[in-house]
C-alpha cells in the first residue's frame, strides 16, 4: 500500500521538455508552429481505466435448473446487505403460477370424471347391446316363424320381405355382437388416451407445487448477497424475469476479490498480462494498492446495450488484499502501466505522422519544417517512443506544416 499520488499518462515536466514558439513567415501574416525540443528521458508508458472489486471466489445463488419456468422477481433484498442461511433474499410473483396449478388441478379433476363417465357408457352400451340383440333374436324368430308359411296364405311379395328381413336381421346381429367384442378395447382406448392426458396434467401441477416451493429463494450460507450480472453489465433488479438455472446472486468468499477494469478501446495500446495496475478505491482516495493483469479481453465490446463505446475488459489480482476495505462492488480508478522507457527519447503522439504504415516527422532547422523519417517503439495513448531518427536537441513540429498533413 502506497501514498504517493498516482502518475498520469502523458504528464510532462518542465525541466524534460522545454516548448518553443518559431514564427515562420507565409505572405504577409506570420503563423506561429509550436516547437518541440527532444531530450532522452526515462518515462513510464500508462493507460487510466475505472472499474470495481468482483469477486474471484463465490457461492453462487440461482434457480434450480430442473424447473423449467419463469419467474419475476417482485423483491430482492439489498446488495451487500449481510445474510444468514435460510434467510429470504429473493422473492418472486408467484400470481400466475397459482392460476395455473388451479388450471391444472382443474383439468386432472375433469380426467377422473371423463374416466367414470367412460366406466359408465361402456356399461349402458354393453346393456344397450344386449337389449338390442335379444330385440333382433325374436324378430329373427318371428321372421323364420313365417319363413315356411303356405304361399296360399301370403303373397310373394310378402314372401320375400319376410326373407329380405331375415338377413337384415342375421347381419344387424353379427354387428351386435362386433360391438359387444370390440366394446371393452374402445372403452380402455378411451379410457388410455384421457390417462395420458390425466398424466400430462398431473406432471404439470406437479411442477408447480415444485415452483411455488421457490417463490421465495433463501440464503444457503452466511455471507454478503452480491446481485448478479448481465453479460451487459446490469445487475439483477426487481421485475426483471429469469429462469431455470439463471443466476440470482452470489455470496462472496471474504478476502477473495480481483479487479475488472474497463479501458476504452481508443486508449488501450500496449495492454497484457503481468502489467502492474495501481489503483485507489473511490471510498478511500487517499491510499493507492497495486495489482497485476491477469488477462485481457480479445476484443473490445460495449458496457452498456445503450452506450455504443468499447471497452477492453481487463481483470488484475491484488498484490495484498484488505478484507475490510476491497469489497465486492467498490469502485475504483486505476492507472495500468503498459511500458518504461530508461533514457530514451519520447514525443507526444500528436508529432509523429503516418504514411504508407511509415513513421516521421517534422523537424525544425532554421524557417522550413522538413520531413524525418523516423522508427517508433512503444506506444500510449498521447506518447510514442522514438527510437532512431532523432537526437537529443532535435527540435520537432507538433503540428504539420500549412498544407501538409
């Protein structure tokens, strides 16, 4: 832990560059072009990110991933708030969930009425069956009654209805007794196919006793309650929905903290891990802590849907973690140092040009500024390392000459 304030990237002194002012005569006003005089130095390279305490080790708290529903969170209880196990931390609208399980209790109830009432038709269709096929039986005796009359008595006409009703007769019972047959197996297709739906129904309600069980989420151990985050980098909030296996919080392990820091894509030159990170806390501005890169991001993403800038994300271990101090959640400014230069020669970024991926300069000798062609070496975000080209004396443009750029 240090006390010393931190060094900004890019800060002069007045005893390393001296600025001078050279009037050079074009037509007849004069322009002045401000003038730097070169001198080796030793300069520290560094890039300025602000970012937070997260937590390296945590007990992470979420949805168990086997219930397959949503929920909304109506209540959390506050961030960094102290916890004890078993306590509510989360509670969630449990409204729907109730009109469906009434729904689906509904539902099963009407699968056991539907199963009596199948119980019941099969018995009067079977009854039916019997009543039908006793009627057909003594037609059918009636009709073979008269079936030898003498054709004295009756007509051929009558004659041949009466055998006309006889295998009407003989084929209305073979239908009878295929429906007396076959009654049992469409009563217990019936009978299959609303079990399957009963089934469905009571996995449901099921479910949700399981899900109304959850409605409140409590603490399983004793710690600080951290809300989760986004992959945007929002935290979890109340009214916000979240499902089966989604993270709700965390409870941190005391003492095992790192640093995520947020460097702005046009700064981050030179950034990668084992680079030394000073930092100082928001909540304690007076005492600065070192860290280490630990790993950079790839590629530099928003932090927020809503703000288009691009951050590099950087995350660095603490040399010496206070407990009492670095909390999950702190805020922080840090300054990341990406190089050191002994005894070099150093210019400001807005006096080294660029063409055909060739780096040079304007150099000052006499009235005329002339064209240098330099080699640069490492970089910040307003400081570039020369390291051939110039010499210590030299003096340079930091700005390129009327109608040059």
């Amino acid at each position: 832990m240090k006390n010393v304030p931190a060094l900004r990237a890019g800060r002069f002194s007045a005893v390393i560059f001296a600025f001078l002012i050279l009037t050079t005569a074009c037509g007849p006003a004069a322009v002045e072009v401000p003038v730097l005089e070169v001198e080796r130095q030793s300069t520290e390279f560094s890039v300025i990110a602000d970012g937070e305490v997260i937590a390296s080790e945590a007990l992470p708290i979420s949805l168990p991933s086997d219930i397959r529903m949503e929920f909304n969170v109506v209540w959390l209880a506050p961030e960094f708030s102290e916890v004890k196990k078993g306590e509510v931390i989360a509670r969630f609208d449990d409204v729907q969930v109730r009109l469906d399980r009434e729904a689906s209790a509904l539902n099963v109830a009407k699968s056991e009425f539907r199963l009596a009432g199948t119980e019941r038709t099969g018995k009067l269709e079977a009854t039916r069956i019997d009543h039908e096929s006793d009627r057909v039986e003594g037609e059918r005796d009636i009709s073979e009654a008269f079936e030898g009359a003498d054709e004295q008595l009756f007509s051929r006409n009558e004659l041949i209805d009466i055998l006309a009703d006889i295998d009407f007769l003989d084929a209305e019972s073979s239908f009878l007794d295929w429906q007396f047959e076959t009654l049992d197996q469409r009563t217990q297709a019936e009978q299959n196919l609303i079990l399957a739906e009963r089934q469905g129904e009571l996995s449901k309600l099921e479910k949700q006793e399981s899900a109304l069980s959850l409605m409140e989420l409590k603490s399983p151990a004793d710690g600080t309650f951290v809300y989760a985050r986004t992959g945007w980098g929002g935290k979890m909030r109340k009214g916000r929905t979240v499902h089966a296996g989604m993270p709700i919080g965390m409870l941190p392990v005391r003492g095992m903290v790192r640093l995520r820091l947020f460097v702005p894509e046009s700064d981050a030159v030179g950034l990668s891990p084992g680079q030394l990170v000073r930092f100082r806390l928001d909540s304690a501005a007076d005492q600065e802590f070192d860290a280490r890169v630990a790993t950079v991001s790839p590629v530099a993403s928003p932090r927020d849907r809503r703000d288009p800038q691009k951050f590099f994300r950087v995350e660095a271990d603490i040399d010496e973690v206070d407990p009492r101090m670095m909390r999950v959640g702190s805020r922080l400014r840090a300054e990341i140092v990406t190089g050191t230069i002994e005894r070099g020669i150093v210019v400001p970024s807005q006096a080294v040009f660029g063409e055909n991926q060739a780096a040079y300069v304007y150099r000052v000798n006499g009235s005329d500024p002339e064209r240098l062609d330099v080699e640069v070496g490492q970089r910040s975000p307003d400081l570039v390392e020369i390291i051939s080209g110039l010499e210590p004396g030299d003096r340079i443009s930091l700005a390129a000459p009327a109608g040059e750029s």
